[in-house]
C-alpha cells in the first residue's frame, strides 16, 4: 500500500485499505505495532505532521 501510494498515508488509511483488501475488519492497534516494528528496521518513517494522526511513508 505505501509503496504504490502517491505520499504518506495515516495509520488510519492504511488499516482501512488493509481492511478492504482482506474484507474482514483490521485493529488500528495491530497496524501501528507492525508499522512501528518497519520503522524501528528502517523501512518505513514516520512522518513529521502536526496534530495526532501519524503518516508513514517508506524510506528511500
């Protein structure tokens, strides 16, 4: 999903989107703990933002 997404996408798109594809319902808890665990691998950053709604968008 992030890597075909045209910028950062919130926690909350990307457990939507991640619902849709599985077409069952996905906890937003599970989708940040396992964005949280790409990030602390580098793989994806965490986007600075103002406000409490965290982008993520993969590393370069």
């Amino acid at each position: 999903m992030l890597t075909s997404a045209p910028g950062p996408m919130t926690t909350a798109a990307l457990r939507e989107q991640l619902s849709a594809d599985l077409a069952r319902p996905v906890v937003i808890e599970t989708v940040y703990r396992g964005l949280s665990l790409l990030a602390d691998r580098g793989q994806v950053l965490r986007v600075p933002t103002r406000g409490r709604h965290t982008q993520w968008a993969i590393s370069a």
